[in-house]
C-alpha cells in the first residue's frame, strides 16, 4: 500500500515476535519481499500508477547497490547500520510529513536526463476524478540515491521501498502515488537480487517461507485496492507515521535495547 | 499484441500465484509426513530442487516455490528488454539489458558463492 515490500514489519515480527534468528528471518522476509512486491506491481502496472520507464532507469542504481551491498555485507558492523539507517528514516519522515501539500506539484521542469529518456507521464486520480499529468526532474540525484537504497536493501533484507518512495516525491518531484506505486515496482527487482544470495547460502527456511508467501500473495491485493481510493494526504500522514515508529525502533535496536513489541 | 503494461501484470501475477500455489502443496506435502524435520538445503542446483519437486519432497517443493518466485522479476526485466526491442527504442533496450546482465551476475555468484 505504501510502496514498501513489507520487509521492514517482517523482520521485526519474525525477530521480535516469534524469536526467529536474525538469519533466518533476513532470509524469509526477503523472499516474502518478491511476492509482495510481484503481486501488488501486477496491479499497479495495469492500472497505469507505474511509471515504468522511470523504474526501469532507476534500476540501474538500484540493483549495483543490492550487489555492493551483499558484498559489503561482510565487512560492516551491522549495529552501525541500523542507527544510520533509522536517523535516515528520522529524516525522511520529518521532511515527508511537512511537504504533506505538495502533492500534485506544479510547473516542474524536466531535467535533460528525463527529457531524453521520456519520463513525463500521467495517472488517473481516483479520488478526485481527474488525470494528473507530471513531469520528473533530478534525475541523477535520484539515480545515485536509489544506489544507496539498493546497498541497503542488500545489507537488511528490506526493499529499499522506505527510501525510494520520499526521494522520488520529494527530490525528483513526482506525485506520491506513483512514487509509491514505482517503488514497488523497482523492490522486485532489488529483492529478488538479494533473496538469491540469501536463498544459496541456506538462510532461506521452507516452513518459515511458505506461509509467507501465501499470506502475501492475499495481503497484498486488498493494500492496493485501499490506495487506490485514499486522497494523497491521508497516503503521506499514513506513512510518515510508520517511518517515525520503525526508525525509533531501528535507533533502539542498534544501541543494544531489546525492543518489545 | 498487448501492450507493455497488461505483459507486466499478468506475468507478475502468474509468477507469484504459481509460487503461492507451489508453496501450499509443499505445505500440505509437509503435513501428510506428519510435520517431520525439514532440512535446510543450499545450492542443491536447479535440477536436483526441480527433481525433488517432482518426487512430492516438501521441502523440495517449496524451494521450486521460492526459485519461481526470484524468477518472476528477472522475467520481467527480460520481457521488457524484447518488448522495447521490438518498439526500436534502444535506448530502453540499453538501460534492461544492464539491469538483466546484473541480475544474471547476482545470480551467478549467489551460486558460486
């Protein structure tokens, strides 16, 4: 519904909840990341939120990061990783819920990047009848921050949904529900990277997966239906609540408190 | 011939609703063995999951269910490469075929790895 995969409410579920070992829970929630992601991009392509040039483009960066990060993997503390990532989140979500008025932006220039690639498009506005035609610009900055989503999407197992989604609104200036929409489409791709390194070095377990993927395949259809019918504000607020909790979370998690949920 | 949106879809949709419907049986193969021990097998190759797939091994199942799953993204990278080949946009074609030869080199050296 908000452009994530749902790796990020997975582990903490996994971990948390079930006391299933970080691995394993790494390992199944990446795979469960590729269907949610699948089956919900299924919908949104076909309704035309996605803008798949564009998340055919930002790819490039996001995969090589996906990459760079199972590489990396190795060699950082994963302690460090959560609290930067969580200030990350911290600061995504401020700036996400102050700009909550921009949603349609008007008189955006497209940069010469998205000008040559086509990335202009339009999206039906269901929740006020009309279509919403929007232009894409800092291209590159964007490109070189879904890099860095897609390290971290490698490093903890998640999409990199959290990132794209307000760097795409917020930098490149496109309407959230096709940020989000995008989003989704590009984790698939990002998760499926990860989840195969995962997969052979045998932190994927059956019985931890299977239900998972089921349940996903289900959940996800009735999250897009709801977006669908939300006004972009409620869209935003909705977010920006769930970056404040799971960051604090995060911070919490990598300066060593146990976290109860 | 359909358009690039509507391929999208129903071959996202048809990935994840064969991976759903795979992982299910390897469930209930699970339960018809009385909920036994389930190894946790890595790089058993392609072929040997397939083929113990094929034999009703749960676990065997489920990880045909996971690799159709990886599969389903990879494949829409590729359909699109032909589908924007097909169009002559070769800029497009370009941008796909870099994110299919990293997904193929992730690939690789997952199993190398």
């Amino acid at each position: 519904m908000f452009g994530l995969g749902g790796g990020i409410l997975i582990i903490p579920f996994l971990t948390l909840v079930e006391g299933v070992p970080v691995p394993l829970a790494v390992g199944a929630s990446i795979v469960s990341v590729v269907a949610t992601s699948s089956s919900s991009a299924a919908t949104y392509v076909r309704d035309r939120l996605t803008n798949i040039r564009l998340g055919m483009f930002l790819e490039i960066g996001a995969v090589a990061g996906a990459i760079t990060g199972a590489f990396v993997s190795v060699f950082l503390p994963a302690a460090a990783l959560f609290i930067l990532f969580g200030m990350l989140l911290l600061y995504a979500t401020t700036v996400m819920i102050r700009s909550r008025r921009l949603d349609f932006p008007s008189k955006v220039l497209p940069d010469r990047t998205a000008t040559l690639l086509g990335l202009s498009g339009q999206y039906e506005e269901h929740t006020k009848n009309t279509v919403v035609k929007y232009e894409v610009t800092r291209t590159p900055v964007t490109l070189f921050v879904a890099y860095f989503a897609g390290i971290v999407s490698g490093l903890l197992g998640v999409g990199g949904g959290i990132i794209y989604v307000p760097t795409m609104n917020l930098v490149s200036k496109i309407p959230v529900k096709v940020a989000s929409a995008t989003s989704n489409f590009m984790i698939g791709v990002t998760a499926a990277a990860s989840a195969s390194v995962y997969l052979f070095r045998g932190d994927v377990d059956p019985i931890l997966t299977a239900p998972l993927i089921i349940g996903v395949a289900g959940g996800a259809i009735l999250g897009t239906r709801i977006l669908k019918l939300t006004p972009p504000t409620r869209v935003k607020i909705a977010f920006g609540l769930l970056l404040a909790t799971i960051s604090i979370l995060m911070i919490l998690k990598g300066f060593n408190i146990p976290v109860v949920l | 011939m359909l358009d690039l949106n509507r391929l999208i879809s129903y071959s996202l949709r048809i990935g994840v609703l064969t991976s759903a419907l795979l992982s299910l049986v390897g469930l209930t193969a699970w339960a018809a063995t009385g909920y036994a021990n389930l190894s946790r097998a890595s790089g058993s190759g392609v072929s040997g999951t397939i083929a113990s797939a094929a034999s009703g091994n749960p676990a065997g199942l489920i990880y045909l269910a996971v690799a159709v799953l990886v599969a389903t993204p990879v494949f829409r990278v590729a359909l699109s490469t032909f589908y924007f080949a097909r169009d002559g946009d070769k800029r497009y074609v370009l941008i796909t075929v870099a994110v299919l030869s990293m997904l193929i080199f992730a690939l690789v050296s997952g199993v190398s790895g």
